[in-house]
C-alpha cells in the first residue's frame, strides 16, 4: 500500500521504515521536518515532501496515513485523518483525553476503513509468555499485580512549530507526558487482568498531576486481581512487572517503552522458567497491522486505545478529587446511541407529564376528563420512543475498528 506520513514522532518514522522494510508497502508522501525527511533518507527510504497536510490527506494515491503530530496538535491532525476516507494508524497516546477516540470511531463506522493506535505492549513476547502461564493456570488464581517504573527525565517533543488550524483546547498540553509510561502500562494490565474496574491514586504534588510526579496507584481488576504501581524518578535502572497468584509468580523486567533488552523469571511449584530477549517492536506491529489491512483479526484495536486514555483521565481525577474512581463501561455505537436518545426522550416525556399533573392539582384544578386529552398523547409518546429503542437489535449496530470476532468491543467513558 502507499503510506502518507505526518509528523516527526520517532515512534511513528520507526514504524513507517518497518512498514516498508516489508516490501508490500511504499512511502510516497510525508509532511514532517527536514531533519526527519534526512533521517528517512538515511534509512534508504527516498519521499516526496509534502508542506501542507491538507495536500497530504487529499492526496488520492496515499491509502494509509500515519498520525505522529506533537501530542498538543494530535487529536485535530487525527480528526482530519479519519475523516479523509483513508486507514489511519495514530501513535500513542492520540491525546490525553478519551474523548477524540468517540469521535474517531465513529467516523471510523461510517468510513469502513483501518483505524489503529501504535500501541505495541501486549505484543512483547515476555509478556505473551506470563500470560500464557496465567491462562493455563500454573501460577494459580491471580492475587497481585505489582509494576515499578521510572518516571523519564525528558520526553520527545516536535520540533516543527504547531500549525495555526491547532484546535483549540480546554487546557493545556505538557508534552512531557508524551511517550509517559503512566499512559501506556494499562494495556499491559489489562491484557494479564482483563480491564480496570477503579483505580486509587497519591500524587507528590497534590491534587495536581504533572508527568515528573512520584505517583502511587491501586486499584482492582475485572478478573478480581489487585494491582499496585509505583512511579519514581528514582527507581530501578529496569522497570519491572510482577505477577503473584496462589502458586507461583512471574518477574519480567525491561526497558522504557518495552523495547529492548527483557528478562522473565516465572516459578510455580518446583519448576522455574527463564527467558531473555532483545525486542524490536516494529516487525510485530507491522504484521498486527497488515493483518487489519487484509481485514482478518488483529491483536490490537482501538478499544486499546480508548481504555488507556479512559484510565489515565480517571487517575487524574483520582488525584484531584483524592479518591476512589470506578470505570462504568457503556457500548457507544450508533445502536446504542439511537437508544439512549430513544429512552432519555422518553423519560424526559414522561417527566413532563408528572410535571403538569403536579401543576394541576397545585392550581385547584379538579382532574376532569379533558386532562386526559392532554396527559394521554404524552404517555403515548413516551411508549412509542421507548419501542422505537427496544427495535434496534444489537446486532444492526455497525461493527467498529476496534471489533473482532476474539472479543466483544465496546467504545466507553470512564467516570
């Protein structure tokens, strides 16, 4: 396919090299930096630059897009991108609100096309191995996730100066939080855990969260396992991930973002499994990717996405509000949305008929047969709105990019 590049993320060049390197896929077009273009070059991957992204998302030889924006102009380059009608793959994290997740996925039903985050955690093969030894039960019940982590220094930031057609947001972006391992260790989590019912956090700083912040989490998992995490600028050399259950655990230990050296030590009753790794992540996502692209089942879809947004805002919250955050999950398609209006019309119809009887017997009216001509058409349309709801089957909800057969996918708010 012929890719279309936008951004200098180094996620985002790594990845377009690797798509390449695969000899199924060309670059023809990307709006990025002179010193990304040289790099591109370097690499033996020649492109025709593009100095508006107008021109680039336009451009009817480019099928895929690559989102790598500064995290501050992200979520509007994305909006753009999914509504050009072309498959879009956007690095993580997309923003740090979940909100532009919604609306790409459902620009993504009505398009049909590919929409995938860069999000390549539960590819790594360490973690792929604790899992299987979670699911097949060696290890037990699970009883504890543990994470350790250290909080980056520095993280990367665009060099390009932001466009003007930015959209304006309701607050302002640290781009340190670009690349922040406290946006992507959901993912991880949930793929061992299953998802985050609520989560518990202490910050160093107060009720305000900043990406250089100790911070301390806990929270419980949908599969009944507690997790604790701990982010220090003063933690480990490696990060490591811990698995208890009742028979055994499992230590994986790595480096910032997953990449590169790993090491896995599980024990369960006599037995003890070693395993070392040097990874790549790139060759791994591209194959995810190309299976999306030929429209079989991919390991990663934007539900991933949407869930580590959901639970970073909700640990925000938590900071700020110092308290326990529950995620409730609610399926956002075009089914369910026709039938939450359906129903909050319905019961906003029915309010108003208890409203005027209230009024009318507050204003000494006696109730007289007349009041029915009045009462009753709302109650019919309150019954009709609520039927109109009830005939939308689930399965007419058109499937999101997120959906495959291996999983219910469900687009959700964190609250």
């Amino acid at each position: 396919m012929q890719i279309g590049l936008s951004g200098d993320h180094p996620d985002a060049l790594a990845f377009a090299v690797a798509l390449v390197k695969t000899g199924r896929h060309r670059l023809v077009r990307s709006c990025c930096s002179p010193g990304s273009l040289q790099w591109l070059n370097q690499q033996g991957i020649p492109t025709v630059d593009v100095t508006d992204r107008d021109a680039l998302f336009s451009d009817p030889e480019v099928e895929v897009l690559i989102v790598g924006d500064a995290l501050a102009e992200r979520a509007d380059v994305l909006r753009r991108a999914v509504r050009s009608e072309k498959h879009v793959l956007c690095v993580h994290p997309v923003d740090l609100l979940p909100d532009v997740t919604y609306e790409a996925a459902f620009v993504q039903e009505e398009t049909g096309k590919v929409l995938l985050p860069l999000l390549w955690d539960r590819l790594h093969p360490g973690l792929r191995r604790i899992a299987e030894l979670v699911r097949t039960g060696r290890l037990g019940r699970m009883t504890l996730l543990e994470v350790e982590f250290s909080v980056p220094d520095e993280s990367w930031s665009d060099p390009v100066a932001s466009s003007a057609r930015v959209w304006k947001r309701r607050e302002p972006v640290d781009l340190r939080w670009d690349r922040h391992p406290a946006l992507r260790v959901w993912d991880s989590i949930r793929f061992l855990a299953g998802e985050v019912l609520e989560v518990s956090a202490v910050g160093a700083a107060g009720e305000q969260l900043t990406p250089l912040d100790t911070l301390t989490l806990t929270g419980r998992c949908q599969s009944g396992c507690l997790f604790r995490l701990l982010m220090t600028r003063q933690g480990p050399v490696q990060n490591r991930l811990i698995i208890r259950g009742e028979t055994g655990e499992a230590t994986l230990t790595f480096e910032a973002q997953g990449i590169g050296y790993a090491r896995a030590v599980c024990r369960w009753e006599d037995e003890t499994d070693q395993a070392t790794w040097l990874w790549q992540p790139w060759p791994d996502l591209a194959g995810e990717v190309e299976k999306a692209l030929a429209g079989m089942p991919a390991a990663i879809t934007w539900l991933d996405e949407t869930r580590c947004l959901e639970v970073f805002d909700a640990v925000r919250q938590s900071v700020r509000r110092r308290r326990v955050i529950a995620l409730e999950y609610e399926e956002v398609s075009e089914g369910s949305n026709f039938k939450t209006v359906m129903t909050t019309l319905g019961c906003l119809t029915l309010l108003l008929v208890v409203v005027l009887f209230v009024a009318l017997l507050a204003l000494g009216l006696p109730l007289a047969p007349w009041t029915m001509y009045l009462l009753l058409p709302l109650l019919l349309i309150f019954l009709a709105l609520q039927i109109l709801g009830w005939m939308i089957p689930a399965s007419a909800a058109k499937k999101s990019i997120s959906e495959n057969p291996s999983c219910r996918q469900e687009q959700t708010r964190g609250r």
